[in-house]
C-alpha cells in the first residue's frame, strides 16, 4: 500500500470550474487514482476494483492493527457512500436526460428546444431539464429515471419505495418554482401571458401512485410527451415571431454553463489522505518497537550466552560504599557508547541485583 506521501495530490476533480459533462469522467479517474493508492496499476484496471473495495481492504488493515483508525475509518466510509450516492444519481439523471432528449427530437420541427437550461432571478437558481416553446407555449420537462416504484404524497413529496421509503424531495414546489423564474425572466424582457405547462417525464416503465392532485396532472411517461406537447387540446397562440422573442429571453437569462458539483470532493480526498496516514503511522511506529525489542533481545542473549571477563579488582555492586565500583561504571559506560541497549540492560541488572 502506497504511503500518504505518495498520494497527497489527486488529478482528478482538480479544475476550478466544470461543465456537466466533466463530472462523470472526473469521478472515474477519482476512483481509478484511489484504487491505485491502495492496489497499484495493474489491479486498477479490473472493472470490479472500485471504490466499495477499497473500503473492505481499509477495514481488514483497521482490524488488524487493533482498530487503531476507527475514527478516519468511519468518517472515510461514510463519506465514500456519500460519494456512491451522489455519483449514482448524476448518472441516473444523465441516462433521463439522453432518454428524455432523443423522445424531444421527435416533435414538430416548429418548436425550439433548450437543453439543461439553468436561470436565476432575485438570487434564486433553477435548473431546466428541457424548455420547449412553440405555437401552444411554453412546456418545462423535469426528468426522472427512477429503478424503484415512486410514491408522491398529498403534499407533493417524492418518494422511491424500494427496500426503504426515501424522500427526495417536494415535486410540487420545485415545479412551482421553475415555473415561477420563467415568467419572472420572461416579464423582465417585456413578455407576459405566455401559456406554460409543466411535465414529469418518467424514463422508465415504473409504478406512480399519486395523491396530489396538482401534481398528478403533471406525470407522463417518456412516450406519451410528444403527443402531449404537439396535440394539446388548445389553439396555436403564438407566432413564429413571439416565439423566438421567448427563445432569444431565455437563452439571454441563461447563467454560466459552470456545473456546481454537489459534493464536497476536497473533503473526501483529505478523509482518504487522514486514513492512509493514520495507518502508516501506525505502521512505522510498530516496527521501531519491534526493532527496539529484537535489540534487546539480542543483548540478552549475548550476556547469558558469552562469559564476563573478570577484572583483576573485584567487581563489585553500583550501590556501595563507592570504593571499587569505579572500574564497573567505566566498563559499563564504555560498553553502552559501543552497544547502547547492552550497557543500559547491564546497569539495570547490577541495580536490580543490588536492590
């Protein structure tokens, strides 16, 4: 296992700004650059190597060192399933997105369509899967590829019901407030009335149970979009004209294509560097207390093992009237300045002796 002085700097998610598509392939080479700390190169490049892996070797390092890294250890596991969790839902919302976005290419050629469109107004930020304007007005996609049954709550809260009921967030609320920073850019620009009509798109075939009704008129599944945004039973209102007035005030509005990631990234990679460093510590230290005991081991030996040679005055005891001892003391020292453990355990043993 490489030292934390060796992996003090990451690559990955090293640039000050970031555009969507960056995140996943800078979580990729997050993961590849921690998989090589702990394995090296060559284990790195097995897909099932990840993250996850990481932390079960972390574990079995902990435990057997006598959970000496309990704390870092804990705090880098739960960062790490925060990680998975973040990494999983941009992934997730991505495969939406594509799914959601090929379905759109299908639609009347005399619509405009605006991809991942992000509008503030009176420091309020929303984030647009899709806008589409045409002769009917203006329609707002909100995305959602869910894996697990959805349950949405009289309140408009949603929820995925797999193994555990999770709540994610209030649907009604966040569709409000696109909703709202659209008009709110639009009457800046002069421009009011605008029809706009609201859609959940779900990508896959999943289960919906909904007791809001607001937010029950909002529900399609991913094939049922184009006919709803094409053959709406209303009249065409809008010309071609006021249509692009609505486009150019939008794509005006538009802010920095700069992605927040929603993650605190440098905090992991100072919880992986805490751990590393906790463990090697700990390592270091063990094999200094193991060369000192092997040390003394080895003095031991050799005092019961070679014959003193007796001096032509008596030897006599460190503790004493301090008449003859001078000539120990002098044997001793000279003998610790050439081997310091022995000259300290043969001290030690003549005190003992005289106690």
């Amino acid at each position: 296992m490489n030292t934390s002085k060796e992996v003090h700097e990451f690559k990955a998610f090293n640039k000050e700004k970031y555009k969507r598509e960056d995140i996943i392939p800078e979580f990729f080479a997050l993961q590849r650059e921690i998989v090589e700390c702990i394995f090296g190169e060559d284990y790195s490049k097995l897909e099932e190597q990840q993250i996850e892996e990481v932390c079960k070797c972390f574990k079995e390092r902990n435990a057997a060192k006598n959970n000496i890294a309990d704390t870092e250890l804990n705090e880098f596991e739960s960062r790490s399933r925060e990680l998975i969790r973040w990494f999983k839902s941009e992934l997730s919302g991505r495969q939406g997105e594509r799914m959601l976005f090929e379905e759109l290419e299908k639609i009347k050629p005399n619509s405009y369509v605006i991809r991942n469109v992000e509008l503030e107004y009176d420091t309020h930020i929303t984030e647009i899967y899709a806008l589409v304007i045409n002769p009917k007005g203006i329609t707002i996609l909100e995305a959602k590829n869910c894996i697990t049954d959805v349950h949405i709550d009289y309140d408009g809260y949603y929820c995925t019901t797999g193994k555990y009921l999770e709540k994610r967030c209030n649907l009604y609320n966040k569709m409000w407030g696109k909703k709202n920073i659209v008009e709110s850019v639009l009457r800046e620009h002069g421009i009011e009335g605008i029809e706009i009509n609201e859609l959940i798109v779900f990508t896959n075939d999943v289960k919906v149970v909904c007791d809001n009704n607001a937010i029950g008129k909002m529900l399609r599944y991913t094939n049922m979009i184009r006919a709803d945004i094409d053959n709406r039973s209303m009249p065409n209102r809008y010309s071609d004209t006021c249509m692009k007035e609505i486009y150019d005030a939008i794509t005006e509005a538009r802010i920095s294509e700069e992605y927040k990631v929603n993650f605190d990234i440098e905090g992991y990679k100072q919880a992986f560097k805490d751990l590393v460093a906790k463990l090697d510590t700990e390592s270091e230290k063990t094999e200094k207390e193991h060369e000192t005991l092997e040390t003394f081991k080895y003095a031991e030996a050799k005092l019961n093992t070679e014959p003193e040679k007796k001096c032509a005055i008596p030897e006599t005891n460190l503790i004493n009237d301090g008449s003859e001892d001078w000539l120990v003391t002098i044997r001793n020292v000279a003998l610790g300045i050439i081997f310091p453990p022995y000259g300290i355990y043969k001290i030690a043993k003549e005190y003992m002796n005289a106690a």
